[in-house]
C-alpha cells in the first residue's frame, strides 16, 4: 500500500546517479508501515557537481536520513558532519543520519553483505576472497571481510592505484592489490573461495573481463553486489556451475541496519524482505 502523507510525516531517500532503478523506496516503506511510522521513503537523483547543495539543501528542509548509493559513497563521507567508526576507517557511507548540527554518517554496506552471506552458510573467517573494484562499496565490503577474519583478500581494480590505496587502508597482511589481469590467473583463481563483484557495470555500458571460471574450484561463491537483471558475471559464474547469488541480499540487511539507526527500532525483516521479493 502506498505510504499516506500528512503534515507529520518524516522524510527519508536514498541518493544516486542513477537511482530510478532502486528498489530500496518499497522496501523502507513497508518497514515503516509495519513498524507504525509515520514516514515516507523517496528517491532523489543527484548528479556529482550537485551532491555537497543537495546534502545541505535536504538537512536544512528537515529530511529526517538518507541512503546513498553509487556514485556517491566516497564524496558522501567528506559531506557528513561526522563520521561513525564503520564510515571512518573504509572513507565512504551509504547511510546519513540526522543531527541538529547536519548528517552524521555510517556504513552498513559490509555488515549487510556478511549478514547475506551468513544465510548462504558462508563464513569468510580463513577464508581466500576476491573483491573486483574499489570504489565506495568495495571500501565497505573490504572492511568487512578484514573484521571477518579473512585469512586473504584480493582486491582487483581497473586502475590499480585505487586497489592499492583500498589495501593500505585494510592495515593487515593477508591483503594483496592487483589489476584485472588476475581474472585470468589460475594460480591464484584457484585457491578462491569467494569472488565478489563491486563495481556498478550492471548499471552502465562498462564491462568487466571474463573470469576464467575453469580454473576455479566447484564450490567457489560468486557474488555481485547490483540486484535486479543478471549481471554478464553472474551469467557466466551460473553458466560455470558455480554457486552465485546477486546483491539482493545485501540490500535486505543493509537497509534493515539503517531502518535501526535511524528510528532506533528493530527492523522489521520478514516485512522487508517480502517488499523486495514482490518488487
């Protein structure tokens, strides 16, 4: 049912470019409604050059918390007021909480991801992860899976330099930056395993080369952090025989971790998790 809007209710969005295609509105509206909040949940397009007046512009016209998603994870984290120690130690947040003084920013992208991966019976602790990319969610993803316990993880970007920059961040051995030449390297392909895509070219004409999946073991869990239209990685991965899951997952635990931050009540997962099933 679609959200009722009275003179009370709070405003929260979610921010990107693009943003259309999320479906986080139908998820965060259900929660509310089950939860008897009187809120609203609305997606705001916002290009790069316009991010920082937006921000500013949504606090002062009292917008109650924000989602922020690609490609602004990384410039959102230099516009919050403060950031929580998740957003601090990876530099990006996909979650704005209100404060009188401005937004104060958190990251539950990697939670939400290991969250997911808990249902699938997967721990990353010992385990050998490749991450491809590293933007914001990657920094995230990244994060997380060092807490976890991981006993290696790859990060594999298109310019190195950024893979390199996210790995001296992780502050940890077991952690190596390459290119995306390692797509295709079996020494290291084969000892994986997890392979998480991170980067957004479900969403745009970009692509990524092909992982060599026959060098890879059976069991090996590929993972792409967009949801929706299968991604050509998660095609292939399937196509392998390998077991692979999209980032629909994430997108249930992540919100459900900022439902709570900012109403400070318990999500209401069942209810949000069936809005996405049915969107």
């Amino acid at each position: 049912m679609a959200p009722t809007v009275r003179g009370t209710t709070r405003v929260y969005g979610i921010l990107g470019d693009p943003v259309a295609h999320s479906l986080s509105p139908a998820m965060q509206n259900a929660a509310f409604a089950a939860a008897g909040i009187d809120a609203v949940y609305v997606p705001f397009p916002v290009s790069a050059d316009g991010l920082a007046a937006t921000i500013a512009g949504l606090h002062a016209a009292g917008i109650a918390g924000l989602n922020v998603t690609v490609p602004h994870k990384e410039a959102a984290a230099a516009l919050a007021v403060t950031l929580r120690p998740r957003a601090r130690a990876c530099g990006a947040v996909n979650t704005l909480i209100r404060t009188a003084r401005g937004f104060v920013g958190d990251n539950t992208d990697g939670a939400g991801l290991l969250a997911a991966l808990a249902e699938r019976r997967f721990d990353p602790r010992g385990r050998s992860v490749l991450l491809i990319g590293a933007g914001g969610s990657a920094r995230s993803v990244a994060h997380a899976f060092a807490r976890a316990g991981a006993a290696r993880l790859i990060v594999a970007n298109r310019t190195p330099a950024r893979a390199e920059e996210l790995v001296a961040s992780l502050r940890r051995r077991g952690t190596l930056a390459t290119d995306l030449t390692v797509l295709a390297d079996p020494d290291v392909l084969g000892n994986l395993d997890l392979i998480v895509n991170c980067t957004s070219t479900g969403l745009a004409s970009g692509t990524l080369p092909t992982v060599r999946f026959a060098h890879t073991r059976r069991q090996l869990l590929c993972c792409d952090l967009m949801y929706g239209k299968p991604s050509r990685f998660l095609a292939a991965a399937r196509a392998a025989g390998r077991p692979a899951i999209d980032g629909s997952g994430m997108l249930l635990h992540q919100g459900a971790l900022a439902f709570t931050l900012w109403t400070g009540k318990p999500a209401p997962l069942a209810v949000m998790r069936r809005a996405l099933t049915r969107s």
